[in-house]
C-alpha cells in the first residue's frame, strides 16, 4: 500500500456560541488564503431550516446526524482535493483527526 504524506491542512475552530469562532475563521482563511467553512450555516442552507427548527422538528440526535454527515463530507473533500481549509465548528464536536 502506498503511503500518502501529502499535509493534511485542516484547521478547526471550536467554542462556545458567541465567542467570534465563525469572524476568526473567516479573517484567518482571508489572510492565509485557504476556504473557510462555518459547519451550522452548512447545514442550516442545505437544510433549509435554522438550527432551532432542526432541534424542533429533529431533536438533537437528528441536528447531530446532520452535523456528522456535514462535517465528514468536508474532511473527505479537504483530503481528496488536497484543498486547506478552515473550519468553524459548534461547541458540540472536536476537529477529527
């Protein structure tokens, strides 16, 4: 098997609502040059839904489920495309590794 050892560049910001996770981000992807991703306005987009609708007519699990999904498609687009990015998360994951 070959082994890749291209860079992983994928930078995750997490925090509690409020705390400028989702302006950093943007400012630090602007200022280095790689995409920025805020993970909830990915799924309240594709959604069509905010956040509060989500856990209204999912409950947490289903807002998770989405958060998951979401968030591994990212991972796999960044290491497929080998394309940097930023990423803002919620407070409810860590950047995986």
């Amino acid at each position: 098997m070959k082994n890749d050892l291209r860079p992983r560049r994928l930078v995750c910001l997490v925090g509690f609502m409020g705390t400028g996770k989702s302006t950093v981000a943007r400012l630090l992807a602007r200022q280095v040059g790689w995409h920025y991703v805020d993970l909830d306005k990915l799924i309240t987009e594709s959604s069509g839904l905010s956040i509060p609708e989500i856990f209204d007519r999912l409950g947490e699990p289903g807002f998770r489920k989405m958060e998951r999904e979401h968030l591994a498609r990212i991972v796999a687009e960044s290491v497929e495309l080998n394309k940097p990015r930023i990423l803002s998360l919620g407070g409810g994951h860590n950047c995986p590794t």
